[in-house]
C-alpha cells in the first residue's frame, strides 16, 4: 500500500535558489512550503483519460475543501494536454492520471509539482499526477473499503498546491502516510491554521 508520500511526494521544483527563514509556530506543526500564490484564484485543468468514473466530482470537491474567502481553487473544463511538461513551467495548473515516476520505484499514490517565480516566493504553477494504476475510490460519500480514497489523497495533493508541506502532526490532512482504505476527508485545526498563516484568516 502506498504512503503519502506515497500520496504526497511533494516535488518543489525551485526555477532559482531561495533563501527563505522558516516562521516558528508555536502552537502547531504545519510546515510551509516557501511559496504560496499571490493571486486569489488560480485555475486548475483536468485531465480525464485514465481517471476513475467520478473523478471530475471528487477533485473540485476536494478543492472545496480548501476553499475559504480569502483563497479559492477553481477549476477549468475538462481537457488533456497533448504533451503536459510535469517539470518545466507550461502556463497550465494541471491534473491528470498517469505513471507517477517517484518515491518507491514509481509506486507512489500521487506526486505534486509546484513552481515558483524566480527569485521570489510567488508560486506560478502547481500540477499534480495520480497514480493511475491505483485501485481508486472516487466518491464524496461512503467508504473505501481496501481501495485508495481518491478525495482524501486529492486534499493532501491540494494542500502542497496551496502551500503547505507535511506536517509532523498524525492523522492530518497533510500527515505524509495514509494508507489504502483510510479516509482523511475534512481539514483539522492543523491544516486550517496553515492554510490560514499563509493567505490570512477568514
């Protein structure tokens, strides 16, 4: 069974060397990226070839979840990219399900892609790929069973595009393990207090 590292190898892809002090939290163990989007919306394009029936719901309610008044995911119709770039910068917030080249010998669950503007904190552009030969559980409602929990890994996958890194916290949101058949489907106190030190408070 995966991790989530598994679920969440979050690969920062740094275009320029920053040299960024980290902000002591005392009273919670969220870990920040080093980089967070200085636009309120960005737009999110989803592929749907290879993706479980269901999927397109499960993604923009996922992003829901993180959304509050002072950021919000949203989401483009869908469409696939002929040839999507996962390491260079391409313009487009992209979603997709296909071969996940990391972590255990490209067993991963999902892997991120978040890129910054060079020289600066401001984060351009996020991509995410779920593992598409994953046994998927791709509804808001119900249980997994043995399967992976499509909405719980697309929140942790959403929270590095947020800004966020994993947290030393268990059984949060941005907890680096979940294993198949476990759900982690609503924001704990330790999400929400990231999410909210880097876009501000509701």
């Amino acid at each position: 069974m995966g991790k989530v590292c598994t679920i969440g190898r979050h690969c920062n892809i740094v275009i320029a060397f920053l040299a960024l002090i980290a902000t002591y939290e005392p009273a919670w163990s969220f870990e920040k990226s080093g980089m967070f989007w200085h636009i309120k919306s960005p737009e999110f394009v989803v592929c749907l070839d290879s993706a479980p029936t269901g999927a397109m719901d499960v993604l923009k309610e996922a992003g829901k979840k993180w959304s509050y008044s002072k950021f919000e995911f949203k989401f483009a119709a869908p469409r696939c990219l002929r040839d999507p770039s996962w390491r260079q910068p391409d313009g487009t917030n992209y979603i997709a399900f296909g071969e996940v080249e990391g972590g255990d010998r490209g067993n991963d669950t999902a892997e991120s892609f978040s890129r910054n503007e060079p020289a600066t904190d401001k984060m351009i552009e996020c991509d995410i790929r779920f593992n598409k030969n994953r046994d998927w559980y791709s509804s808001i409602t119900g249980s997994p069973g043995s399967k992976n929990d499509l909405l719980s890994v697309a929140m942790h996958e959403f929270g590095h595009c947020l800004g966020l890194d994993h947290s030393a916290v268990a059984d949060v949101v941005m907890s680096d393990v979940l294993q198949a058949g476990k759900m982690r489907r609503s924001l704990t106190g330790d999400d929400i207090n990231g999410r909210n030190s880097l876009y501000g408070a509701p």
